[in-house]
C-alpha cells in the first residue's frame, strides 16, 4: 500500500438516483413538454467541499486499520479481510466534523430542475438524467435521474402507435351523396372529402394527424375515423314529409305517422 490512503478498487460510493413521475396529456405528446420541476437532493456541501471535515481540521488515519481501509479477522484457522467498519473503508477518518453537513459531505438542497418530455413519448416510458441524482460520496459519481412519464387517456382519441383512432358522425344526406365534413382532429378541426354512398362504419384515412414518432416531431402517424351516418332522431314536420315522399318513390315500408292527413 503506497502511501496508505483509500482502499483499492472502490473510488467512493456513487450518489443515489432519483425518480419522479409526471403526466402529460395526449395533445403535449406533438410537441413535446418542457417543465420546471423542484427536486429535493442531496448535494456535496460546498463549506466542505464534501470532505465532511471542518475547514481547517485535517483528516487523521483511522487507527482501526492502520489506514488500510480492511481488517482482517481470525476465525479458527482462516483469516478473512472486511471492510473496516469504523472508517468504511476510506482508511481515514474526520477530525472535527463539519458543521454544515455533520461530516455527511452532503447537504439537502432544492434543486430546479429543468425537465424535456420529447415529443411522440409513450404511456409508461421511463427517461433518463445522466448525473441528476444524488451527488456521490467519497469521490463518487452522481446517481441519475429518472421520469415516469404517464400520457393521461383522452376521451376522443385511441392512440395506437403513432396513429390515432376516432369516431365522428356525418349528415345522412352527406353519406348518400358525397360532400365535405368538418372532422375533428387532435389540433382543431379540418375539412375531408366525403364519397357519395359512403356506409356507416366506413373508415375515413387523414394522413399526418396522429402524433410523432418518438423524438421525431416532423414524422407523424395518420388519424383513422370511423364514420358514423347520423340518423335525425327527431326530424322537423318538413324534414318528415321530404322523406315520407322520398319513401314513397323508392316504396319504402315506412310508419306513416297517425293523424297526420
Ligand atoms: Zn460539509
Ligand atoms: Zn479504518
């Protein structure tokens, strides 16, 4: 051991990660989310530099281990090497603690952390900070930091994938003839071009609506609607009489409402 200073091998002990959940919703998958969020951690204390000795007071060679940072016990006739547990293997030991962090080398601080959902994220994903966790000890690496992130479920739109799937309704006179709806997609709304003897349940394909591919804003999946001809519940005394003569022309079985010659 030159010097006798830190064991071999172990270069301090590597700070702990951190995990955090956030939820976003379905229209913040597009472009993504950047929030600012407030992370309680453990930093190395900056009156220490993270020694954990007082300033000035020196760091004396633990007498447990003579500095080697192990002891060796006898058990019968073998003898097993430990990590000495009076100095946790640093081999040295504080003379006077630090009194802002008690000779931890670490503090609680509330750190603002600057957080980048990208966009076409999915439900359940888990995201990575490189070294924003915990600050390590002894010399230590930073832990990381981890986002679960939750895409909240929204109540038009099925994502699967990068499509998306959706139901709307179109006029029935639109489905016999053709003409052009308003559909709703997840920005707004935009106008398609619907074929004359379009059948309930068709599906209608608009390309680019759905969301992006994962940290690829400009690559977006297609919006499926599922159209629905919708059937006047309670059509207008005229609405009636147009479709009583048209049920006429074609012979149409239809109840003809009572009293109404
Ligand atoms: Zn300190
Ligand atoms: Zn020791």
């Amino acid at each position: 051991m030159g010097g006798g200073g830190r064991r071999s091998g172990g270069r301090g002990r590597r700070g702990a990660d951190l995990e955090y959940a956030v939820e976003i919703s379905l229209e913040e998958v597009l472009d993504g989310k950047t929030m600012e969020i407030e992370v309680p951690r453990r930093e190395t204390c900056a009156e220490c530099q993270g020694s954990g000795a007082e300033k000035g007071s020196k760091k004396k060679v633990c007498e447990s281990c003579g500095g080697r940072g192990e002891v060796r016990i006898s058990q019968g006739f073998f003898t097993m090497r430990q990590t000495c547990p009076r100095c946790g293997g640093e081999g040295e030991l504080i003379e006077k603690r630090c009194p802002e962090c008690k000779g931890e080398g670490r503090v609680k601080k509330v750190r603002k952390l600057q957080v980048k959902i990208p966009p076409g994220v999915e439900d359940g994903s888990r995201l990575r900070m490189t070294g924003e966790g915990e600050a390590g000890q002894g010399g230590g690496p930073r832990g990381d930091f981890y986002i679960h992130v939750r895409v909240k479920k929204d109540k038009r739109f099925e994502r699967r994938g990068q499509d998306l799937y959706a139901e709307d309704l179109i006029p029935y006179t639109v489905a016999v003839l053709g003409g052009r709806v308003e559909i709703a997609t997840l920005t707004g709304m935009t106008e398609i071009k619907i074929d004359s003897g379009t059948p309930s349940g068709k599906i209608l394909k608009i390309k680019n609506e759905g969301v992006p591919a994962f940290g690829v804003p400009d690559r977006r999946g297609d919006l499926y609607v599922r159209a629905q001809v919708e059937v006047p519940v309670k059509p207008s005394r005229q609405e009636r009489e147009l479709i009583e003569k048209l049920a006429a022309e074609r012979g149409d079985p239809v109840a003809v409402k009572k009293g109404f010659f």
